[in-house]
C-alpha cells in the first residue's frame, strides 16, 4: 500500500497510486486539489524528464547516408534543435572513463544514430552507456529489439524459445534447432501448382489458426531467405514503417504509408497501405489482410519484449532507457492468402539505396522522417487528459465519501506515469501513424497473458502486466474522450482488429442493417412533438455503413462519404425527429429507404423532410449526401510488363462458355496488333478485346488501368484529326434517336467537331442544333422511348421517328443524311424494320443508316427500376446478335456497344440504370489556363499497340475557348464513339 499524500510533494515525488488520483478526480477540480496534483506531476516530470536544451547529436558512421545526416539536420532545426553532427566517432571516445552526458560534446537531449551503408558491427553508442543516460535523454536505440529481431542470433533465441508459438518469419538456419528444408521453406510460399498452393495455404492458416492453446512449429528456412525465395514464390513484398516508443510496456505504431514492389524485379512504388490492401486484396479480404500484417508484427515485438524482460536479470541483460526509440522496417511477404511471411526486420528505415533511388524516393524519404520527428517531438500537453481518463477507469472503485475501496493495486513510479501522459500525448499527435500496440483485439490480450505466464509462473512479472492493462483501459477511455483521436484510432488501417468473417461486419452496421428492415416493416419509431424538431431527421441509415464526413448530427445538412470501385450500390434510409413529419428520397413522394447505384465520381442523394400535418405536404428541410466512389484502383506502369486482354468479367459471366477475366496475350497476337501498317476495320462490330498491361495476368490487382484500350481483332479504327472529321461531317444533316445513351454520343461528335460544347441539357424531346462546324453542319436528336408516361400515351417509334424526320427537313436521299439510332435495351429487330418501312415511305431508302446495338446495364438491384436477372443479362448477348445481323441485312452501318460495355460492365457513371458511359460536366477554366485542352486519351485511340505504334496525327487535341462551359467525360464512351465517327466517316 502507497504511503498517504507524501507522493505528490513535488521535491519526494517518486510514486504514486492510482486511487488517489481516482480519488482526486472525484472530489472535484473546483477544491484546487486535482490542479494541485496536476502540476506536481508536471513539475516533478519536468525535474526528471524534462531538459531546457534543445540540443541534438547526429552520429554519422564512415559510410552513412549523406542526404539522409542533411535531412536529419534541416528537419531537427526546424524543431528548434541546435545539432552537432559527429562523424567518424562514437559519442564517447572511451565509455568506461567517461559517460555520454559528461563527455566533450554539450550536454544534449537527442541523440540520432545515423543507419550505415554496411552494417559493421560498430554502433554510435555502447549498450553499456545506456544506464549513464539522464532521464530526459532521447536516443533513438532500442537494444533488446536490435539484437532479438534485427541479428540472426536473436531471432534464433526467439525461435528456440518459442517454437511452439505462431511465428510467420523466414529466419536463417538455426544450429541445434530443427528447420524446415530449403525446398520445404520454398513449398510454404510458392505458387508453383495446385496442390503446392493448397499445401502453402493449409500451412499458413494452420499457423494463424486463433484458439487459446495456439501451437505450430517454427517456419524457418535452410539459407538465407533472399537465394530461396523466388520470383514465383511471393506476389509482392512491402516494407511496413513502424516507430517503436517504448518496449516495456510496448508501445509501437505504423506509418500509413508502404513500399512495394514485385519480386524479384526491383522496380517500386510508395502508396497508402490501405490503397495497397484495397488493391491486392479486393477479391478476397483488404482488412483481414492488414489485420494479419498488424498482428505478425504485434507478435514479434510481443516477444521481444517477454523474452528481454523475462531475461532482465540475467548476465545477459539490458540496461533500460525509458525515453529510447526505435526506427524499424518490416519487409513482409504475401503471396496468394491473406497471411503475411516476415522476412526481415531492419533496425532503421529501410529505403531503395540512394545509387538507384528517383526524386519520387527521395521525397517519401523526407515525408516519412518528418512526420516521424514530429510525432516523437510533440509538445502536446497530456496531464489533465492523463488524470480524466485515470479517474473514469478507476471510478467504479471510488465510493461517494471519496474514499477507495481496492489497496491491492501497486504504486506507479513516476517513471510509468511519465510513460503513460506519454502515450496520451502520442495519440493526440498520431498525424500518419496508426496505433499498432496496444491493442484492444483480444486474441492479442490473450498471447500477451500467455506470453507472460509461460515465461514467469511465479508472476514476478505481474506489474507489467497491470502497466499493460492501465495503457489499454487508457486507449479506451481516450477514444470516449476525444472525438478527433477516436476517428483517427478507429481509421480503416486500425479498426475491426482480426475480426473473423462472421464478425468483420461492425455491429454498428448490423444495427443499422437491423434499423433499416425495422424501419421498412413498421410504422413505429421513436419521435418526439417538440417543434423545433419539424426539420430535422433522427438518423441515417446506411448499407454497407458510410462513413460519413462530418459525424451525423441532426442540425448538420450536409455530409460526404468516399467508397471503394467495388462497392456499386449502397441502401440509405432516415426517419424524422418529428412524429409529424415524413422523410422522403431524392423527390417529395419518393420512399424513405432505397437502394442506389453508385456510379464512379460523384454521386448526390437528397434527403427531404416533410411536414404531414398540412393538408397537403410541405417539404420543410432537406439533407444532402455526396458519396464519391473511387476509380479503378491502378498500379504505375512498369518497364517490365506483360500484356493482358479480357472481354468479360467473370463477376458477370454473359458467355459462361467463354474464358473471363484477365488472359495472357501470345507473342504472335501482340507481335501482329504491334505493325505499323493495319488495315481499316470494315465494320464497326469486328470482334476485339480489352488489352491492359500488368505484373501478372493472374492478378487484375497489379495493372495498369489508366493504360487500357480496346484493340478489334486484324485491325484498327482511324481516329480522325478535327480537320478530317470537319469536312467528313460538312453539309451533313445528322439524325439522332434514342436514349441518353445514344444522346452522349451526340454530344461527343459534337464536342469532337467544333472543339468546344456550348449548350447541354437532358433532352428528353426533339432538340435541333444549327450551330455545328460554323454552321455547315445539321445535327438533331429526338429521344426515345418517353418511358415516364403511361404506355398507351407514349408515341410510338415509328411516329416519334417521323417527328425527328419532319423537324429536320428539308432532307436529301444520299448519305449526306444520316440517321443514327439506338440505346440501352429498347431496341429490337421490330424497329429495324419500322426504320426501313419508314425511310422508304418518306423516299430517303439512300440515307446512310448506323444502328447502336444494345449496351450494359440495368443489371443492379435497384429501387424504382426493372433490374435485370443473371439469366436475362446473358440473354443480351443473342439479342444483340440479332440487332447486329439484322441491321447489316438492310444495310446499315453498326457499332456494336455490347460487347465493349459487358466487360466493364461496373464503370458505370451516374443514373440509376448503371447503363451510362458518359457524362457532360462542367468545365471550369482558371485565369491562368484562360484555354481548356480537352486531350482524345492516348489510351482510348483504337488499334494501337499503347505508346508505341501511334500516330502522333492520331492524338488530335481539340482544344477550347473559355467560353467553352461543357465538356464530355468516359473513355469507354469515347471508345464506341469513335467507332461511330469512323462509320459516318469510312
């Protein structure tokens, strides 16, 4: 038991118990006696941990980073520090004689070891020199974690030690320990066959299988890992960038920032983890994947951190220093699971060495240590957040005279309440890190229990864990406390640790799943009468669960959310805070829960509230949600490449029969589409495919998307130059009917022609332009079919064409005429012969006729439309053959739609159909840009082997005017157009 209130004398303080500070909080910070407490501990903190220098020593080894010391140095002064920089020497010339804080150098409170080029041995400070090191001294060396994880004798020790613990590591051959063969260690991560993938997979599961008797043995390897593990072996390997503050009790957090490359190629990237995981693990689990990563690492400097305990006080044992930190990099494997292999621990930031890194490395280099000297060198003041929280934890055991029920607890040094304020002041200042440990995941609790109680049954050991338990009940009470650390804490890179499938869902998500059905299926709900609640709205409802930005709150009108390329539809509801009052969707009558598709970019959903008490509904308040998804995630293309094509993805198999997804392309496919002479398609459905470039054709997560282009089968489209289109297109008149579909392609050819788009708006009637090509050429557009009215008011297409001829008269019987038809899935073989009954009818049988087949969509469970089944979506491909066939047998022009769109059937843009591959957008031109480029994406020019085979005539930039307020936007769009643009133009 502590001794009374002695410890909080400033001048004696050494410990102190938590009840007192419980009890502190309880009586009230209005008696003074909390503030008291406070600045005692600050006062006492500054005594022994705090230093009026601001002075910071570099040691620079003999062959040591020099733009790494430079670095060091600009980012250290702009912190405030005076730093000398010691090349060649250690701190202390002979440490049995002189300490380091005695020594010549002035005294100092930071003390950085500059990583070498070549580990020597040699380091800038010996171990020894540790205990001689005042209180508030920093050096960023922790020995316990450089000797078990970073050098082969330690991690042997670890191994030996723990060989019957989940270890995911590759460690060198261990004398006198049992490893597994070279080809064995290969079999566990290659990807070589079938049953090699079986066995490697039942390997890795078994090892991350979570139970409370976790056993396995040890996975090593016969040499070193580098010679073993080949190309085949691992799909990517990253580099996790993780600051250790302090080993016992461990504290360690994660850059949210990784490299990656594809062995055993050496070319790189930097990307956010959560973008990487997203990206490689799309198909299977992105949070269980990074989950892994967190807790492999979690488990190793668990260990280390037992293990050097438990050994403290042995002839081999570590001297402590409570304010030293480590740099540390974790190189980690994945292949085709979700389960990571370490491969090597570096006791610095590991980067590409500086002969072959780029100005792209080095400025992730600067990114990376100035937010790591920014995280360790805040000034964040903690106490107060330190003492709140202390109190909540130790509330329940502070009775209502203030008195404290619980003496079994053991005193906190001063040093583990330093320790703790801490660990406050770290999570005020994450910034890009992420908090690795502590960890609330109780599989981790469990092992962190195990590891204590297998390594000291006598529980000698017991006031870590309680220094263990005090930080996690901090973390948990800091999340309650403050709302910024909570929603960084609870961030997609820190959330939902190693939740099994079943559990993966957060329950806020089920609840609000449950909400929703409740809400669809009753009329009760809670509401209240008050009238300031008339406009507002209880909740929102969302699945899967958004998170919005800013956090709901009823007088908030506006939130956003961001969502991933995979998520296509979201389900969104509300109910009102007013028993009076109704919510409704996008419009005054729409429901008030449906299910939206979420087109790539933007999507807007309007929440209203209306009053029904009135006679007739008034719409009192309305809510808007913006929800951006994501593009496809996409790679930086390599030098080394492959190329892959695909015509249907086997998320949506239209021709069972018929290979999806990504396929390797033969030498001779893209030796023949690579020539520089290609003859002109002659048709505009010649069979072709998706062609994009990728690591491995078995990974779609490993291409480059933006580099994607649609290649016809023994031929190519020409993409006309302006000057060439705008003499095909002069004295022209151009006839369009069909759906917006059909009216984005309009309004591409007519952007396409004049360089610019003046006018835009959804026409749904007969709308005629005569101001294209400088008025030498006509274009109208009549849309079809009206499907808003009722059937037996709708104009038929044979008299809505007639209309769209009588409105664009006078009209010649030549191919100066054109009459382009088309859309989603309207159109059938009947209209074909109503165009031909029509058109001779009205003498223009000599018209040049292109026919736009059917495209993709309607295949989502959308509210409020006709969605299409499995079986009806397969369906389409026969009916567009039928479309195809029939048109060419009356002798119209094609461009086959279909088959472009079924591939790539989930880039879809905004509507509700999921058919739109264009859309008409805004364009802002800026005041030092006063002319907007719109550029014909070098990827989308038909018929070329990407870079290589291009016309530099091909790449035409119709640039326009600030005047110019619209602009058309979808490559797969301007795929099928261009397409149209070569018919009219063949």
């Amino acid at each position: 038991m502590c001794p009374g209130l002695q410890p909080f004398c400033a001048p004696h303080l050494s410990s102190l118990h938590p009840a007192t500070l419980a009890r502190a909080a309880h009586v009230g910070w209005k008696n003074g006696f909390a503030r008291k407490i406070t600045a005692e501990i600050d006062d006492s903190i500054l005594q022994y941990f705090g230093s009026h220098t601001r002075r910071a020593v570099l040691y620079a080894p003999p062959a040591h980073h020099e733009t790494e010391r430079q670095l060091c140095q600009r980012i250290l002064a702009k912190h405030g520090y005076t730093v000398t920089v010691l090349e060649n020497r250690r701190l202390v010339e002979d440490p049995r004689r002189e300490a380091p804080y005695h020594s010549r150098i002035s005294p100092w409170d930071l003390l950085i070891c500059l990583s070498p080029r070549k580990n020597d041995g040699t380091g800038c400070i010996q171990v020894d020199d540790l205990h001689h090191l005042e209180l508030f001294q920093k050096v960023n060396l922790l020995p316990e974690i450089q000797h078990f994880l970073c050098r082969k004798e330690g991690l042997c020790q670890i191994t030996k030690a723990f060989s019957d613990l989940q270890l995911p590591v590759i460690t060198p051959e261990c004398s006198g320990q049992p490893g597994l063969s070279r080809a064995s260690a290969t079999s566990n991560t290659s990807q070589g066959g079938e049953s090699t993938d079986k066995t490697r997979t039942a390997h890795l599961r078994y090892w991350w299988k979570q139970s409370s008797s976790t056993q396995l043995n040890q996975v090593s390897a016969s040499s070193d890992h580098k010679d073993i593990l080949k190309a085949q072996d691992l799909s990517v390997i990253i580099k996790a960038y993780v600051l250790v503050t302090s080993l016992t009790p461990l504290r360690a957090f994660i850059h949210s920032t990784t490299t990656v490359w594809h062995p055993p190629k050496k070319k790189h990237f930097s990307v956010k983890l959560q973008r990487f995981f997203e990206i490689f693990f799309k198909s299977s689990s992105p949070q269980q994947a990074f989950n892994n990563m967190k807790e492999a690492i979690t488990k190793l400097l668990l260990i280390t951190e037992v293990f050097s305990e438990s050994s403290a006080s042995g002839p081999n044992s570590f001297n402590r220093c409570s304010q030293c930190f480590q740099m540390l990099t974790f190189d980690i494997g994945f292949g085709a699971s979700v389960y990571p292999v370490v491969l090597e621990v570096h006791e610095n930031f590991d980067f590409q060495d500086e002969d072959e890194s780029n100005i792209q490395d080095q400025t992730f280099k600067e990114f990376l240590f100035e937010d790591t000297f920014k995280f360790l060198l805040s000034n964040e003041s903690s106490t107060s957040s330190f003492i709140e929280a202390l109190q909540k934890i130790y509330g329940s055991t502070v009775s209502k005279d203030g008195t404290y029920h619980r003496e079994d607890e053991q005193c906190l040094s001063l040093e583990e309440i330093n320790s703790m304020i801490t660990f406050i002041k770290e999570l005020k200042s994450l910034g890009q890190f992420k908090l690795l440990f502590p960890s609330a995941a109780p599989e981790i609790q469990t092992l962190l229990r195990d590891l204590y109680h297998m390594v000291d049954p006598m529980r000698r050991l017991g006031s870590v864990l309680t220094v263990h338990w005090l930080l996690s009940s901090l973390l948990e009470q800091f999340q309650f406390m403050t709302k910024e650390a909570h929603t960084n804490l609870t961030a997609w890179n820190s959330s939902q640790e190693n939740a099994s499938p079943k559990q993966n869902v957060p329950s806020d998500l089920r609840k609000n799943h449950e909400a929703l059905h409740y809400s669809s299926k009753t009329k009760e709900r809670q509401c209240s009468y008050d009238k300031d609640t008339l406009s507002h709205i209880r909740q929102i409802f969302t699945s899967p669960q958004l998170d919005l930005n800013p956090q709901f709150n009823p007088k908030i009108k506006e939130y956003y959310a961001e969502v991933p390329f995979d998520m296509v539809t979201v389900k969104i509801g509300a109910e009102p805070s007013n028993c009076q009052c109704q919510v409704h969707l996008d419009e005054k009558k729409g429901p008030s829960i449906a299910n939206y598709p979420l087109g790539l970019g933007l999507n807007k959903i309007v929440v209203l509230v209306t009053d029904d008490s009135q006679p007739i509904p008034q719409v009192v308040s309305s809510y808007k949600i913006a929800i951006y998804r994501e593009d496809r995630p996409s790679l930086p293309l390599f030098d080394d490449y492959m190329m892959c094509g695909f015509v249907q993805d086997c998320g949506s198999r239209i021709r069972p029969e018929e290979s999806c997804g990504l396929q390797p392309l033969s030498r001779e496919y893209l030796s023949a589409i690579s020539q520089t002479v290609f003859k002109t398609c002659e048709a505009g459905d010649t069979k072709g495919q998706w062609i994009v470039p990728c690591l491995s054709c078995s990974d779609n997560r490993t291409c480059d998307w933006r580099e994607i282009t649609w290649q016809p089968h023994g031929c190519r489209y020409s993409v006309l130059a302006k000057p060439e289109l705008q003499r095909c297109v002069e004295g022209r008149k151009i006839l369009f009917i069909g759906d917006s579909t059909n009216r984005g392609m309009m309004y591409y050819l007519i952007e396409r022609v004049n360089k610019t788009l003046q006018e835009w708006q959804k026409t749904h009637d007969v709308k005629c332009y005569h101001n294209i090509n400088e008025g030498k050429t006509f274009i109208s557009y009549s849309y079809y079919p009206q499907f808003w009215m009722n059937a037996n008011q709708r104009p038929t297409f044979e008299k809505a064409l007639e209309q769209l001829l009588q409105r664009s008269r006078p009209l010649e019987n030549t191919d100066q005429t054109v009459l382009i038809v088309g859309g989603v899935q309207w159109l059938n073989s009947n209209h074909l012969q109503i165009i031909q009954k029509v058109l001779n009818r009205e003498n223009l049988s000599n018209i040049l006729v292109i026919i736009k087949s059917i495209g993709m969509g309607f295949h989502l469970p959308v509210d409020g439309i006709h969605s299409l089944s499995q079986a009806e979506v397969q369906n389409l491909w026969n009916e567009n053959l039928v479309i195809l066939d029939t048109a060419k047998n009356f002798g119209y022009e094609v461009v086959d739609t279909f088959v472009i769109t079924m591939g790539r059937y989930k880039e879809f843009l905004q509507g509700k159909c999921g058919c739109h591959f264009h859309e008409v957008v805004k364009s802002n031109p800026s005041e030092e840009s006063p002319h907007i480029t719109m550029t014909l994406s070098r990827h989308y020019t038909l018929g070329k082997y990407f870079r290589s085979q291009s016309k530099p005539s091909q790449l035409q930039d119709y640039a326009t005017n600030s005047q110019s307020p619209y602009h058309v936007r979808g490559p797969i769009n301007q795929v099928y157009s261009e397409i149209l643009l070569s018919r009219l133009c063949k």
